[in-house]
C-alpha cells in the first residue's frame, strides 16, 4: 500500500485530504462508493501517478488537453428519435 510505504499514518493522510479516516479506509478497501476526487486527491498525496503522469503540472496539460478537444465536439451527436423504436430492441 502507497500510504504505509511512505510511513504515513491513516490519520496524517486523511487530515492532509481533507477527508475523514472512514472515508480514507474506504478508498483503500477499493469502496465504489468512494467520490472520485477524493480518490484522485488521495492518490496524488501519496504519490501514485495518475493517468501515466507523475508530475502534477502534465495532469494538469493533460486535462487542458483533453477539455479542447471535446470543446470541437458537436454539443449533440445523437438527435432525438421520433416514432416508434420498439422494434430496435435486441
């Protein structure tokens, strides 16, 4: 586990995310229920690279990145179907 290779306690690295030690203890069981961002924050703090970038400043791009090229998408791809589509069911 990152954290206790670090020597971090349960305690030090909740407080540092801002989130309680049930909340941490649930992102280390692997809890779905775990909000994402809290996750992500973790994950940084103890120095798990996220998304194959170990520095913060090319997570950053990376998102730069990827926020222009959904910004060329169309804002609707799919138009509403009109009638009946009972018979597109699988």
């Amino acid at each position: 586990m990152a954290r206790a290779a670090r020597g971090m306690t349960a305690e030090h690295l909740a407080g540092t995310a801002g989130i309680t030690r049930k909340t941490l203890a649930a992102i280390e069981r692997g809890s779905a229920a775990s909000s994402i961002g809290n996750v992500f924050n973790v994950a940084s703090i103890v120095g798990v690279p996220l998304f194959g970038v170990d520095d913060p400043s090319q997570l950053i791009a990376l998102r730069r990145r990827g926020e222009e090229r959904l910004a060329l998408l169309p804002a609707r791809v799919d138009k509403k179907r009109r009638g009946n589509d009972d018979g597109l069911d699988f």
